[in-house]
C-alpha cells in the first residue's frame, strides 16, 4: 500500500456523513468544502497527504460516491492504472468528474511535470461505448465506464480574445459532430483551453 498521512482521521468516518467526494491534487485550496482533499504537498486544507502515483490503496473498494479533480491527471505517469483505481474506488453509479488540458493548449506544454495530453477521444477508451462518431479501442477489461458529459472549454487570460473563444465554445459544443469536427480539423487554428467531462461506474 502506498505511503499517506491521514491528517484528520478522515478514513475512520469515511462514508458515516454522506455521500464521499475525493477531491484529488487540490493543491491549496479546496474548490468543495466538504471532499476528502488528497495532494502530495501537505498544505492547510488538505487531509490526506500522498503520492497518488501509488494509487488510493488506503480507500475501500467501492466506498467513494465523487472522485473530483481539476488539471490534475495530466501530471500522472500511468493514466490506465490510476482509471483501475479510481474504478476500483467509486461505488456502482458513481462519478468521476472534472477538468484537464486539451491538448492544443499550447500553456499545456510550458509545465515540465504535464506528463499525459488529453483529447475528445482519451476517455472513450475507458467506455463501453462512445457518444462520438470515430471509435476506439478499448485496452482494459476491467474498467467499465459511461461517459455522461464531455465539453469543450475555450478560454483567454486576454479579456478580447477570451469573448471569441467563449463564442467558439458555444459553436462547437453544439453537437458531438461538431466536437469532432472541431478537434479534427480547427484545433490547430483556435486551440481549446480544457476539456470538462464526467464518467458514471457501471
């Protein structure tokens, strides 16, 4: 079992106040008030400090109603491993939700830790079936997902630019066509800034 400091006990109680939301790589703030915060630096409002490249062998199978994370996955070294464990974790109808970098973010690229770039396709090998209209292999058995949501995020730091990217998201959010549309032909033109998804266990 990997290395980790439960910090406030939270493993003791785990799923005696409600549903139980992981929040991984929260960094120093929590962006949900009441999710078991794992990260691997030990900062304030973190409760269980880790290295997640070793997984979650300190949760239960099956104990976890949420597993949340924002720009976070990019920075893992095995993506297939880390799905087994987040599947492995999440109760039967429980959601893996959140945010990564689309890989024609070109700030994707400036962080040396970024390990793993994600497109519109990354999580359908995950899934016993696609919403979109090209396929892809399914590597692992085990693992059996749907996806529920995936959407193009479009955004600028620069406030003119960010106007027509929040335009470009609404045109090519606008159907799963369009989606694929978008990433197989203007994504070298007008570069996405993250994609938004949510997986749900079957």
């Amino acid at each position: 079992m990997a290395a980790f400091l439960d910090k406030r006990k939270v493993l003791s109680t785990l799923g005696q106040n409600g549903k139980v939301m992981l929040e991984l790589g929260c960094g120093k703030q929590k962006r949900y008030p009441g999710s078991i915060a794992i990260d691997q630096l030990d900062a304030e409002q973190v409760d269980i400090v880790c290295d997640l490249n070793e997984g979650l062998g300190f949760i239960p199978d099956n104990s976890v109603d949420i597993v949340y994370s924002h720009h976070f996955l990019e920075h893992l070294a095995d993506q297939a491993a880390f799905f087994r464990e987040i599947y492995r974790v999440l109760k039967p109808g429980g959601h893996k939700t959140g945010t990564v970098p689309h890989f024609s973010n070109p700030y994707y690229y400036s962080d040396y830790t970024h390990q793993t770039p994600f497109g519109l396709y990354s999580f359908c090998y995950l899934a016993d079936q696609s919403p979109f209209r090209r396929k892809v292999l399914k590597y692992d058995a085990e693992v059996h997902f749907r996806i529920n949501r995936i959407r193009l995020v479009f955004y600028s730091p620069f406030k003119v630019v960010n106007l027509f990217r929040k335009f470009y998201g609404i045109i090519f959010n606008a159907s799963t066509w369009m989606q694929e549309l978008y990433e197989g032909s203007f994504s070298d033109i007008f570069p996405a800034y993250e994609i938004e998804f949510e997986l749900e266990k079957l």
